[in-house]
C-alpha cells in the first residue's frame, strides 16, 4: 500500500484553528485551516464542485503558514492553499481588480508604469475624495505615496564598500522598497556599505512573484522566477539579501520548490530537460544564499558604531510579520537585537507577532475580517504608547500605517512614515498618538550610526 497522501494524515485535531488568525476573530468553522483542508480533500475526489463560495473560502485565509506550523501531521498547508486557488482561478476567473494586479506584476515595465500612475493619481485625488473613500480596509489619504524616482533608477548597480572590503553582496529591493519605501533601501545600502561590503543591485530584478502565486497565477510566476534567477544568479557574491521576508520566503522557499514540482508533474515538456535542471541548481544557490537583513545585522552587531550623541528614542514596539516569524525564524533574532541597541527602550507588546490583517491583497479582499484582526493590534499599541512601530515588511508597514490613524482612540491624526532623516530624528518629550512612525528597523540603526561614516555618497546615479 502506497504511503497516504498529506491531506489524508489530517486527524481533525483543531490545533491548526488557534493558530490561524482568521479563525480567531471569526470564530467560523467554514473560516479555519481545517475546514479549508477538508473542502479540497472533497473537491480533490470530486465530491464538490468549483463554486463562487468555495473560491471565496479558499481565499480567505492570510497564506501566513501559521497553520502548517501547527500541524501535528506534518501537513503543508500552505501548499495545499496555494495549489487549489489555482484551481480555483482556473475554473472560476479572477475579479477585474486582480486580474490587473497579475498583468501588472508580470513584467517589470509594468510595474513601472503602474508606480507613475499611481503617484499620478495621487496628486490628483482631492482630499475630499481621498479621506471619503478607501482601499479595503485603508483610507485613501493614508496609503503611502509613490517615489519622486525609485530607488533601482537612482542607484548604480555595483556600490563599493567603504573602508577595508570584507566581502560582496546582492540586494534584492523587492517592489516596495523601490517604488515606495525608498528609506528602507538607502538605509539598508549604508549600512551594508558602512559594515565593509560590496553592494551590487541588479537593475534587471522584478516581482518576486508571491502574490501572483498567491493568486493562483503560476505561468506568470514562473516568468518572474526565471528573470530573478537569472539576474541574482549573474553575479559571484557571499550572499543574497532582502529587506522584506515575503521577497526572501519566495527566494528560499518558492522558487525551489515550484521548479522540483513541476520537474515532477512533467509539466516541462517543450523544454530541453537539462534546461530545467540548471535552472534548478541556480534556484538552490540562490536559496542557500538568501538571508534577511535583520539576520544579518544580528551575526555582525559587533561591528556596528553608534554615535554616543543619539538621544534616547522613547519606547519602540516591534510587528513581526508572519514570514519572518514562519520561513525566516527571526523573531527571536530580532527581539534579541531591538533589545541590545542603546538608543531605544524596546518592550514587546503582547501578540507582537500575530498577524496584522494584511496578508498581501487580503486587507483589500477580505477588509471587515483585515480591521477585526487589525483592531487588535491597534488596542495594544494604544495601551503600550511607543514613539515608533518597526516592521520589517512592506506590507505590514502599509497596513499598521493605513489603520493606526482609524483605530478608536482619544488623539487620532496623520501618521508620519519614514521621512526621517540623518541625525535629526524627531524625539519629543509628550507622547502623542498621531506621532507614530511606523518604520523598518534598519531605518533607526542607520540614523544611530556614527556620524563620520556618512559622508557624501557616491554611489547615487545622476537621475
């Protein structure tokens, strides 16, 4: 008798439905892991048909892996998700709003000229409008704006180390990083930079492809995998690093792992086999190479110099994004770090490592369950009242930045996202709640280094 397959190992023991944020606050059998894994066993033996609920059950879930963690049988949730939504668009569509989504993400040009679109638009909306309506579960007036110029066009690929070389990196920017949190990369380069490392940016990097697998867009995920490949895989480096763990779980995790199931499905007929096998061998060392730059920080904390003169910043709360705590395991790692660094008071909130509500497109998708799982977090960062909000996911930042100012509290205003600057840090003595800077940590250990290090840089294209 063949080895039962992963879905028939599941006891229905429960212990995925207290790890699964959206059980939690619906409290819905239909809405937990366990329920999901059931609908695709029937489906799977053909007992239930595609439907508009079915896909709309299979969708409401945050793909945060949280589920699989849980699983006393081993089973890979997360997968098992990923693989029926595709079927579910196969059979069923995608909405227009999605479909757009896919086409844009698909090609880097695109991208592209989406980002200019948006920031078009942006400076068009009236205000009226802008506070009046919202994107899922986030007022228009609070989405962060798109970059003047995005941080790849402004960069030069190869930026030299400063001081004695210790080594070469790649810096995979990811979208947001580079069409809309350009703080978090030009920190991130000075810092690496600072610590003594080759910095190299392929400008040739596009999406990395998560969300369009988490739509179930597979064909379109692929050309993105092979693009990426190929231009990480063009230059000899120590390692490959990201700012966000969505970005770094794809290059670990994804990309391996789509291109072995495939292999195995046969689905690589009219390509040259000894192709896909290269392609898997680039895909590994890609993966061995990926770290996040938090981790990274942590293994070379010992090398960082602050300036004695940094003023204390008050207290500081930290968001674990699900990927870091679920695919990376840098929670701890981080913990450890925010509470070392001299110029912060670091105190975890409780559930500091629950999931936001974002879940990529799922607080635009699913925004009443997105603000109940949000609503939350925003009770306890009200209670703990920190001067910033670190997380390192540019997802996680849009949504804490897009709710923080709705959430029912008695000082409510517009909250400031990283437009600090070197040495200037705003670090007043009354604590108010619209003075919440939701960051990426790298950010503030940047600000904090030694002032002698930043000297005019000279590794900006002259765009």
């Amino acid at each position: 008798m063949s080895a039962p397959k992963p879905l028939q190992n599941c006891g229905k023991c429960g212990l995925c439905l207290m790890a699964c944020p959206v059980y939690k606050v619906l409290k819905e059998e239909q809405a937990s892991p366990r329920a999901r894994l059931q609908l695709i066993k029937a489906f799977e033996n053909k007992t239930l048909q595609s439907s508009p609920l079915l896909k709309e059950l299979i969708s409401k879930c945050l793909m945060c892996g949280s589920c699989a963690l849980a699983c006393p049988s081993g089973i890979n949730h997360y997968e098992k998700f990923m693989d029926m939504r595709q079927k579910m668009v196969k059979d069923l569509g995608e909405t227009p709003a999605i479909k757009s989504l896919i086409y844009l993400l698909s090609k880097e040009s695109r991208i592209r000229r989406g980002a200019g679109m948006a920031k078009l638009g942006q400076k068009l909306t009236p205000a009226w409008l802008a506070n009046k309506h919202c994107m899922g579960n986030i007022p228009l007036n609070q989405l962060p704006g798109i970059s003047r110029i995005p941080l790849r066009k402004k960069m030069t690929t190869a930026i030299p180390a400063r001081g004695a070389k210790k080594g070469s990196l790649v810096y995979f920017t990811g979208c947001a990083t580079n069409y809309i949190y350009k703080d978090t990369g030009l920190s991130m380069i000075s810092v690496l930079t600072r610590l003594g490392y080759d910095l190299i940016i392929p400008q040739d990097q596009t999406c990395c492809a998560i969300p369009l697998l988490f739509h179930g867009a597979r064909d379109q995920a692929l050309e993105n995998m092979v693009t990426n490949i190929t231009a990480l895989g063009a230059h000899e480096c120590d390692g490959i690093l990201v700012d966000c763990t969505t970005c770094g779980a794809a290059l670990k995790d994804e990309y391996p792992a789509l291109i072995r199931k495939l292999m195995a499905e046969g689905s690589t007929k009219g390509t040259p086999q000894a192709s896909w096998e290269t392609l898997a061998v680039q895909a590994k060392k890609i993966a061995d190479k990926t770290t996040d730059i938090l981790s990274f920080i942590s293994a070379h904390k010992q090398d960082l110099v602050f300036d004695k003169a940094t003023p204390n910043l008050g207290k500081v709360a930290y968001h674990a994004p699900c990927h870091s705590r679920n695919s990376f395991n840098t929670w701890p790692l981080v913990q450890a770090l925010l509470k070392e660094l001299p110029f912060i008071d670091y105190t975890p909130t409780p559930e500091e490592a629950e999931c936001c509500g974002g879940g990529g497109t799922f607080f635009y998708e699913h925004p009443k369950t997105a603000k109940k799982i949000m609503d939350k977090k925003i009770l306890h960062i009200k209670e703990m009242k920190p001067r910033y909000l670190l997380t390192d996911c540019p997802v996680c930042r849009i949504n804490l930045t897009g709710n923080l100012d709705t959430g029912k509290t008695d000082q409510p205003g517009k909250i400031k996202t990283g437009k600090i600057k070197t040495g200037k840090i705003k670090t007043g003595k009354t604590y108010e709640y619209k003075d919440i800077q939701v960051l990426h940590p790298i950010t503030l250990i940047y600000n904090a280094l030694k002032k002698d290090a930043w000297k005019k840089d000279a590794w900006k294209n002259d765009h």
